[in-house]
C-alpha cells in the first residue's frame, strides 16, 4: 500500500457502507476497499 498524503473524509453513514462493502468482498478493513477504489482511476 502507498502512502497517501491527503486524508479523505466520509459521514458515519457512508463508512457504514464502506465497511458493509468490504466485508462482503472479503476483506479485512475498509482501507483495503478504498485502496482498491483509488488504485482503479
């Protein structure tokens, strides 16, 4: 994982969903998912 100068911000309700994705991809913690998200631009 790079390291990301710039943090990102989400409402309770969206890092609800965030989390909600992730688990069901699998992963361990939303990072993973967001990671995989900024990696695709």
């Amino acid at each position: 994982m790079k390291d990301r100068s710039m943090p990102i911000c989400f409402t309770t309700e969206q890092y609800g969903k965030i989390e909600q994705i992730a688990k069901e991809r699998g992963m361990l913690n939303p990072s993973q998912l967001i990671e995989e998200v900024i990696g695709e631009l």
